[in-house]
C-alpha cells in the first residue's frame, strides 16, 4: 500500500530501529511504548488485518517464529512476554497494516496492557 507507515518502516523507506528483519516480516521498537520492552512485529506485505490473510498463506507463522527469535536475542522469553493484536477499529487498531505488539520487561498482570 502506497502510504501505509508500516509498510515505509517494514521495507527501509523510512529509518527506525529494528530489532529483527527477514525476507517476510520486520520488527522494530514502539515510538510510544506500553511496557519497558514494546516491539512491533509486522509483515512487509501489506494486509490490513488478520481478516485479509489467506487459508494457504503462511505469514502469521512468519511472524510467530519472528517474535521466539525475538524474545531470545532480546533476552526476555525467559520471564515471559505478551503478544497483542487488534483486528479493527473497534479493537483499538489504529494503524491499518498487520502488526503483533510485543510486550515485556515488567510484570504484566491479569490486564490487557
């Protein structure tokens, strides 16, 4: 998609910090973060949301083996972390582009944030 931020920040066409990168999804850190740790993990092809992901389409596999790789290089899978995505506008989502919050380095308790 043409102007979709995620998709600028997934394929290098705007600078950010990223944490992890292959052939099929980015990661990079939340400009607002929730938590000590807040990454964004997103797939460089575009996909509004989970709705738009195809039965034979393997992408939200992609993601998940990205954020195991993720939360061992950035050493917190051990004390455990959140994994967050909104599906909507009545979901919270506000960035119309696939993406899987990341959330750890504190004590999360029994809330969604």
């Amino acid at each position: 998609m043409e102007d979709c931020i995620f998709c600028k920040l997934a394929n290098g066409e705007i600078p950010t910090e990223i944490v992890y990168e292959d052939e099929f999804v980015a990661a990079f850190k939340d400009l607002n973060p929730q938590a000590p740790i807040h990454i964004l993990v997103v797939p460089k092809k575009h996909y509004d949301n989970v709705m738009q992901v195809e039965e034979n389409d393997d992408i939200i596999a992609k993601i998940y083996s990205a954020i195991n790789k993720i939360a061992k290089k950035e050493n917190f899978a051990e004390n455990g972390f959140r994994v967050i995505n909104n599906c909507g506008k009545d979901a919270g989502q506000t960035v119309m582009h696939m993406h899987f919050h990341v959330i750890a380095g504190k004590t999360l308790g029994d809330k969604i944030l």
